[in-house]
C-alpha cells in the first residue's frame, strides 16, 4: 500500500542552477509562475523537481540499507 503525502511549498531558494545565480521564491497558498519565454518558469520547477527527487532517491537508499 502507497501512502501519499501532501507537499506544501512555502519558500524555495535557488543558487548556481542553470542560469540562476541567487533566487528566493515565497510562494502563496496558490501561486502561478507566468511570465515570457526564457524567463525561468522552467528552471524553477526543474530545480524543484531535482530536490524534490533526489530527496526521496536518497529516502529511498537509506530504507534499503535499514531493511
């Protein structure tokens, strides 16, 4: 059985990833990321999705290693 939990973004802050230097995102209970091409709406949600991934890759090797 899969539990899933809910994800609540609050703040996120990137540094050195892909063309950004130094961002701090504080995000809303709804927030839409709208903007002009090439102005980084991508880059935030790959940089998201990297932690967030990595994360659970590493979550994912620990239960493994504890197993």
């Amino acid at each position: 059985m899969t539990i899933m939990k809910k994800v609540i973004l609050k703040t996120m802050e990137i540094e050195h990833f892909k063309g950004v230097k130094s961002q701090k995102i504080d995000f809303a209970d709804y927030t839409e990321i709208i903007g002009d091409n090439g102005t980084g709406k991508s880059t935030i949600n790959e940089a998201y999705m990297k932690k967030l991934f990595s994360e659970i890759t590493a979550m994912s090797r620990l239960a493994q290693i504890v197993v």
